[in-house]
C-alpha cells in the first residue's frame, strides 16, 4: 500500500506540469489553467494545509502565512525582481520541507489505511493533494526557470517525499517539528502571494473568461469533495457555529439587504445627476471638504476607482480638501454597505456608520489640507469634474424618459456596481463564518471599552478592507464580545486606509501630508468610536446567531436565489482574475488606467472597471477634462 501511495503522490504532482505543457501558447487552455491554479492552490493552502498546520503549532500558523504573504508583498513593492526570484525559492524551499513531512505522513496514513475502503478514498485524495502543487509551480515559475530547471526541482521534490515515506515516523519524532511548521507556514503565504497575485490583464475574450471560471469552480469543487481530516468546515467552538452551519443562513439572511443595496446604488446613479464641470476649487477647507464628500456619493466608485481619480484631480489642481474627502467618503459611504450594516448591524449602529463615514472623511480632509497648504501642486482645478462623463450626459439623463431611466438603473445595479463589490460580499461572508467559528465566545471581551476600539483601530490598519465586505466581520466582532464603537472603528479605518491612495498623496502632496492621512484616521476613528458607544446601546445591535437560527420567508429565500444567479453570472462573465481583482486597493485600477504603474510598473495593460477589456468606444472612467497624463 505505501508504495502505490508514493507513486500516486508523485503522480500528482508531475500532472500539474504536464496539464501546463499540453495547453501551453493557446487561449482557452492557458485561461483554464490559470482558472484551475486560481481555485485549487489557495482553497487547497486554507482549508487543507493551513487547519494541519493549525492543529500542530497552534494560531501561530496563521500568523506565519500571513508574514510570508506580507513579507512577498513588501519586497515585490520594493523591487520587483528580487522580490519575485526569492518568492520562488521561499516557496520552493518550503514545498520541499512539506514534501519530506508529507512522505512520512504518507506512511503513517497507508499503514492505518491498510487496503480499506477509506484506503481507497485517501489514495485518490493524495494524488489531488499533489496536483496543486506540481500545477502551481509550473505555471508560475516555468517561465523563469524553464522546463529542465523545472523537472530538477520536481525530481527533488519527489525524492524528498521518497525519503520521508522511507524514513516515516522516525523522520517525523527526529525533526524539530515546530520550527519546521512555521517554516512550512510562511511558505504557504508566500506561494498564496504567487499564485493569486499576476502581472498579466485578465483575458480579453469573452470565451476564456468563461472558461476560465468554469476551470475555477471545478478546482474549488474539487478541494471541497476531498477528505477533511482536519473538519475544517464541521468543527466550532462550543457553543458557536461551524463554517457549514453558518454560512448558508448567513447569505440568506442578507440576501435582501444586498439586492436592495444594489438598486439603491443603481437608482443613485441614473436619477441623482452628476453635476457637469461643477468647480471643487473655491470657500473654506470645509466646505472643499464637504463638496468632496457629496462628489463620492454620486460615483460609482470604490477604493480602486478612486485611485486614478485621485491622482488625477491632484494633476489637475484639485484642492487636496476636497480630493482627501472624496477619497475617504466614497469608498466608506457605500449604499450597500449602509443596507447590509441595517440588517446585520441594527439602525442605530448603520446610522452611526453614515454619518461617522462622512464626519472622518472631513475631518481628515481639513487636517490634510492645512499640512498639505505650501506644497507645490502642478495644474489647475477651477472647473475640475470628479467623473469622466462628458458635461453634457448629466443634463442627458434628466431628459431622458422615467421608463429608460429605470432600464439603465436596472442595468447599473445588475452590471457595474454588481461586479465592483460581488467578490468583497462573498469573501466578507466566509470570513464571518470563519471567524464565528474559530474564535472562542466572548474571545475579545477581555479588551474592554476604551482599549477595544483602540486596538480594533490599529488592526485595521494594515490592510484595506472594503466597506461591504467589513460588515459581516463587525457583526462577528460585537458577538464575540467587542463593543459597538470598536466595530464601527474597524469599519471606518479599514475603508479608509488604501495604501495605494496613501502612496499617491505622498507623492503629490508630500509625506507630512501622507502621515497626517494616516494619523489621523485612526485618531478620528477612535474618537468617533468611544462617542458611539456612549450614545449607541449595545443592546440595540441584532445578536448574530439569533438572526441566522429563525426561519426564513420564502421572499428572503427568494432574494437568495436571484442574487446567487446574479453573483454566479458576473463570475462567469468577468472570470476569476477579474472578479477578485476588484478585492485590491488597487483593484483592476491599473488596468482601467495605461498610465499606472501600479507602483513596479507592471501593469500596462487597459481593461475597463468590470475586469473586461476596455473598449474604445467607452469614454476615459474617471478622466478629469483638461488634466494632464501622470
């Protein structure tokens, strides 16, 4: 038995290079290969890998992946050919390492296996342990090392699951196991960092796009149909719910606030025009600020439609006021996020929301202001206009009829404004539910108000996480004990905070003025959080488990179908890459923009806001008229 298994498992993993080698230079092939890497390695890496890990070294393990992860990130940022070639030799070094502890496993599971039914099951699932594996390595790295320095490393690879298959559990009581873990660990966030991160644009045609989705869905059934030793989807802490138990009810649950949230943003689009040439120059910070502010309402515009619009208001002249408001405000005054906070946050919590969003994006835009006074600023904003529409279309839409007005509603919330937040909901959704269960009840109420919502602040801090997507997370965060102003803290910094809108201000306004950004959103944040929990009563917040336990109307299971249908055709339509590239702080921004260089000048290529390629006949998204190219 424990030969056959070393067998399949090196099979697996020399079918990932030859699936590559058969579809090598063809369109469709080549997109679903990149589909199959895109969800089979990192839904393998976090429902397979990561819980074995977890359960040998603890919550560490998280700790690890996410430091392999940021640590490639960081020095692709810094220089992006060092960072890529030892990305690969980090990744390799640690698939090596899991090859050897995997051989011995191997052992370990053949010998209890014995020839059994389950024997059966377990040697179909080593082959597909091993896929990913081989399938990730040669379609990241082929390119750099070629097919012999390729096969060499696959050899070792496959000697060194030999060896451990050998050695067996000796090898196992021998190595300093903890070490060798972690280690295990940061490798995996660093081969997450690889595959889901590419510099290439998304495919053009509509047919790899499709095919590419398809190719990601089988991966990800695929991962899903395997044995979970660990039972990661089944296991909870007493009392709390599984990833299984949560997640359905949870979709459902907030199936009507997203599609009312939808029609809401679509309806905001076509029947509150755009003012045409309306100047942002002219009055006090303040009112600047506020214009900008109102101006984010009314663009169809997250984190990564700001950013080319950012740096080209400030090109143009564009009082930093007004450009820091709009940053802030309209990524965080997103209407289906304020909807999906109604339903899972309460009115008094989705209230406080609002108007905290608004207040931090003036605050932050005034203190910026005042630092930002003396910098030099190229251009001139006397007529800026904060869309790339033409100043005709606004005065357009009021004309045109109530019955086409309502189509192109319809077709805005359905399409654009669908596509833009689709990946965060879903992905906001199963973070929630993995948080609900890996988290002990109570797990933050150590924390205690004040210390709560500085220390939810500070978290949210180093990454961007989008508004919608951050409402399930608070509605998790307030069941295990944090207050109601630590929530609406994480929801304020974590949409404010972009990294790349940070880098473009630095750059245009200088880095006093950056600091000032950063500063002081946390300060405002914190501020306005200890003010919540003094005027919003934690009993007011719907208790998490209560809405997910009591049964369903047929409308909501009603809204659950449609959305599901609308969700599954914008993945089919923009193909995994483009979907979750709406995720990034830079989202598909670089590619919706020819002249970002996505800070390592890597992306040049142009696609419009959904993902799709761009099409000529389109106008400029986010153009300011008369501003020159950065």
């Amino acid at each position: 038995m424990l030969a056959l298994v070393v067998v399949l498992s090196i099979a697996g993993l020399a079918a990932g290079p030859l699936l590559v080698a058969l579809g090598r230079r063809r369109v469709l092939p080549t997109s679903a290969l990149d589909g199959l890497t895109l969800g089979l390695v990192p839904a393998l890496v976090l429902s397979r890998h990561l819980p074995h890990v977890v359960e040998e070294i603890g919550a560490q393990a998280v700790l690890w992946l996410a430091l392999g992860y940021a640590a490639l990130w960081l020095t692709e940022h810094r220089r992006r050919g060092a960072g890529e070639a030892l990305g690969r030799e980090v990744a390799f070094s640690a698939l090596a390492v899991h090859g050897l502890l995997d051989g011995a496993g191997l052992a370990l599971a053949a010998a209890a296996a014995d020839g059994s039914t389950d024997g059966v099951l377990f040697a179909v699932a080593v082959v597909v342990h091993r896929l990913p594996e081989g399938l990730s390595l040669a379609a990241r790295f082929l390119p750099a090392w070629g097919w012999r320095q390729l096969s060499a490393r696959l050899g070792l690879l496959a000697a060194l699951t030999l060896l451990g298959a050998l050695l067996g559990h000796g090898l196992l009581e021998r190595l300093p196991h903890e070490s060798f873990e972690a280690f295990i660990a940061f490798g995996l966030g660093v081969l997450l960092r690889i595959v889901v991160h590419t510099h290439e644009a998304p495919p053009r045609d509509a047919r790899a796009r499709l095919t590419s989705a398809v190719a990601f869905a089988s991966g990800l059934a695929v991962v899903l149909a395997l044995p979970d030793p660990e039972s990661a989807f089944t296991r909870a802490h007493p009392g709390e719910l599984s990833i299984a138990e949560s997640l359905g009810p949870l979709f459902v649950e907030t199936a009507p606030a997203m599609l009312a949230g939808l029609a809401a943003a679509g309806l905001l689009r076509v029947f509150l025009p755009r003012p045409a040439g309306w100047p942002l120059r002219g009055g006090p910070a303040l009112i600047q600020a506020v214009r900008g502010v109102v101006s984010g309402l009314q663009l169809p515009l997250g984190a990564p439609g700001v950013l080319p619009l950012v740096r080209r208001l400030l090109l143009a002249g564009a009082p930093a006021a007004a450009v820091v408001a709009l940053a802030i405000g309209a990524p965080a005054l997103d209407v289906g996020s304020a909807a999906l906070s109604l339903r899972l946050l309460g009115l008094p919590l989705a209230a406080a929301r609002v108007a905290a969003s608004a207040l931090l994006a003036v605050a932050v835009a005034i203190l910026v202001a005042r630092v930002a006074a003396g910098a030099a600023r190229p251009g001139s904003a006397g007529a800026a206009q904060p869309d790339g529409a033409p100043a005709g279309d606004a005065l357009a839409r009021g004309r045109a009829a109530p019955r086409a007005q309502l189509r192109a509603a319809v077709a805005e919330a359905i399409g654009p404004e669908l596509d833009r937040v689709a990946a965060w909901y879903l992905v906001g959704l199963v973070l929630a539910a993995v948080a609900d269960a890996a988290l002990a009840p109570a797990a933050a109420s150590a924390l205690g108000a004040p210390a709560d919502v500085v220390v939810s602040a500070l978290a949210a801090m180093p990454f961007y996480v989008c508004a919608l997507g951050a409402t399930p997370l608070a509605a998790v965060m307030i069941h295990k004990g944090l207050s109601a102003g630590a929530a609406l803290a994480f929801l304020l910094v974590g949409p404010a905070m972009n990294v790349a809108v940070l880098a473009v201000l630095k750059r245009s306004l200088g880095a006093r003025a950056a600091a000032v950004f950063a500063l002081a959103s946390v300060a405002v944040a914190v501020a306005l959080g200890l003010a919540a929990n003094a005027l919003v009563a934690g009993a007011a917040v719907p208790e998490l488990h209560a809405l997910l336990a009591h049964e369903h109307a047929l409308i909501e299971w009603l809204c659950a179908a449609a959305l599901g249908a609308l969700l599954l055709a914008s993945f089919m339509r923009l193909g995994p890459r483009a979907w979750f590239g709406n995720m990034s702080a830079h989202g598909n921004a670089a590619a919706l923009d020819p002249a970002d260089p996505h800070e390592h000048g890597a992306h040049e290529h142009r696609c419009d806001r959904h993902g799709a390629p761009a099409d000529p006949r389109e106008p400029a998204a986010a153009v300011v008229p008369g501003a020159p190219r950065p």
